[in-house]
C-alpha cells in the first residue's frame, strides 16, 4: 500500500510523517508539500511533489488530482496522513484522490505504533 501525506508548514507535525515513512511498510511514499514549506529530509522510498498552495481550492485539488493521478492509477486505496497542513490543503487532497478515483484509509503514528483510523 502507498502512504500519501500532505507537508505543510508546521514543522511541529513533521515527526508524526517522518514516524509513517520510517517504521512502515510503504510500497511507496508520496509526500505532496507547500512549496514554501522548508527542506524535510529525504528517505528512499519518498516521492516530493511540490504545490502551490496559493491557489484557490479547486485549482489546488485539480493540480493535486493531476500530479497524483498517474501515480496512483493501479490502486485501489492508499494509506492517508493529514496531520500536517491546513484544512484548505486538507480538502483539495482528500478531494483529489476520491476523484481519481482512489479509497483513502487514514493513518496515524500512536504510541501503539502505526494505526489506521476506520
């Protein structure tokens, strides 16, 4: 299963990423990040689009849908992280990959380790 998550500017969640990337297993990580957003760290497996934030929300879910399009075209769901970001990016995102269209099954990284919220 891929992991998708939004990174935005709030550096205090990018723990909560970084814990996905590392102690899962991700066929692949698609990582969609502000474009003003600083410098994360790099893993193997990760897959940076960058995003224009700016846009109004329909141009950011059509621009988000046509980046993730392809990437995701054989899947039937994917694991989701939105606990960086906004709740702007947050609705394009999940709005983008319902109209690929693609299931989402929401993950966090818990003190139990990674759990998938149903």
């Amino acid at each position: 299963m891929e992991l998708v998550a939004f990174l935005g500017n709030d550096k205090e969640n990018w723990g909560q990423i970084s814990a996905l990337i590392k102690k899962g297993n991700w066929e692949k990580v698609i990582l969609l990040k502000n474009k003003r957003t600083e410098s994360f760290p790099i893993y193997d497996n990760c897959e940076i689009i960058n995003i224009d934030c700016d846009k109004s929300l329909d141009e950011l879910k059509n621009n988000i849908s046509e980046n993730l399009k392809e990437r995701l075209k054989n899947e039937f769901e994917s694991a989701l992280s939105i606990a960086s970001g906004n709740g702007k990016e947050h609705m394009a995102l999940i709005s983008a990959l319902l109209n690929i269209p693609v299931g989402i099954r929401l993950v966090a990284f818990t003190k139990k380790g990674i759990e998938f919220i149903n």
